[in-house]
C-alpha cells in the first residue's frame, strides 16, 4: 500500500479494490459518478464502498486495462511495464480462452472480472482442490462472494492474476443478478420496489438485496447517483 499511497493525483490516480491494484487515471474522466467519486479514495482502498453500489464484473467490462497488480506482501505485483506479473491480455483475455484450461496441471477461473491462474494454489486451498477445479475454465464470482472476503484473493494468492476479462468474450454473467424476478429463495422484486426514498431505499446489486439508506449521504458520487437506482437492480438497470 506504501506505493498506491503515492499515486493520488487527477494525472496519476491508483486505487485499491478487492485486492487489485487499478490505475484509473484514464478512466476519471469516463466514471459516471463523475472524478471526484474515484478521487475522494486515490492511493486508498475503496472495497468496501466499491462493492455496495457496483457489480462485481464492472471493473473487467469498463476498466479491463485498469489492473496494474494485486496487493501483496511486498506490494503491488507488477513487472516494469505495468502489466500484471502473469502476463495479462491488454484489453482482457476472452471467455473463450479461459474456457481451454480445466485441468489439475492447467486451471484459469474468473473471479469478479480478474482471470486467475490458481494451478499452483489448488493444492493449497482449505477448501480442498474440488471446489476449485469444479469451477475451472468458467466465473465463480457468485459462489466465491458467498463464501470469502473481498481481499481474500490478494492475501493469499496474489500472484494468480493474469488478466482481467475483456477483449472478444466480454465478462459473464455471473448468474446472481436479480433481473426482474428477485433474489431466489429470497426478496422479491416487488418488495424491494416499495423502497425507494431518501428516508427508505433498497437496491439489488449482483443479487444482493442492499438496504443503503444509510450510505446515501456518505456516498462520494452523491446521493442522486444511488436513489437513480432505488428499488431495482442496479447492475442489469431493470
């Protein structure tokens, strides 16, 4: 953290999510919550208030070129020119070619728009190789989210990194998204309708029913930005 703490200009902006590094100076100008919403967290780490208005795939979908590394022991991970240190796709890497490596010698999943290369870890997952591998080759941000912290990846595998999901495949829906019919075995749509005031506002962000009520006056996009969205789902715009 001791190098994103550097980098907290409009001309040079770093910031901190879910343990990826991402440089967002180009990106500033393009954020609809508008600059200052990026800038109010340059050289921090802004997880916890990523994650209560965006999707988890948002960053691969508009900022695939932003990911400069991960959070590490010994900082950031990235080689001389930028890229991260297991050789990421400018642009992002396909569907299409995570999809070719399913195996215990060759295992690529998709976590929160990031291509992971977790051969090496399988053995050295808790959980057991299984709950990896039945996940090889495709996005297991829904399931992941369910059962880990945000930073888990950057703590203990912050070399697993390669890219960032982008270019001819674009990112996949992770599945969780309530789009129009609720969460399953959860609230539905028509409930979470009912909350759409400043004193009372529900949003549905990748299946998630958020009470944000509360954040609405800390938000650094303004409250406008989230009550937009007030009872419905925020990632698919339904």
């Amino acid at each position: 953290m001791e190098e994103v703490a550097k980098h907290t200009s409009k001309s040079d902006c770093w910031v901190v999510v879910a343990g990826q590094v991402l440089d967002v100076t180009k990106f500033l100008g393009e954020h609809p919550g508008g600059e200052l919403a990026i800038l109010t967290f340059a050289g921090k780490d802004a997880t916890e208030e990523f994650n209560m208005i965006h999707p988890p795939d948002v960053i691969g979908k508009y900022a695939p070129d932003a990911c400069i590394g991960l959070i590490g022991g010994g900082g950031v991970v990235a080689d001389a020119s930028g890229a991260p240190s297991g050789g990421g796709v400018a642009g992002g890497i396909p569907m299409e070619e995570v999809a070719k490596h399913t195996s215990k010698s060759d295992c690529w999943v998709v976590v929160a728009g990031q291509v992971l290369d977790v051969t090496k870890f399988l053995g050295e997952h808790p959980g057991g190789e299984l709950a990896i591998l039945t996940f090889a080759g495709k996005d297991a941000t829904e399931e992941f989210n369910m059962i880990h912290p945000p930073d888990v990846i950057g703590k203990y595998a912050p070399d697993s990194c390669i890219g960032m999901i982008g270019g001819g495949g674009g990112a996949v829906d992770a599945g969780g998204a309530a789009s129009g019919g609720g969460v399953p075995g959860g609230i539905p749509m028509e409930e979470v309708a009912k909350h759409t005031s400043k004193t009372d506002c529900w949003v549905v962000v990748s299946g998630q029913v958020l009470d944000v009520t509360k954040f609405l006056g800390e938000h650094p996009g303004g409250e406008l930005a989230i009550l937009t969205f007030a009872g419905r789902d925020a990632w698919s715009g339904a």
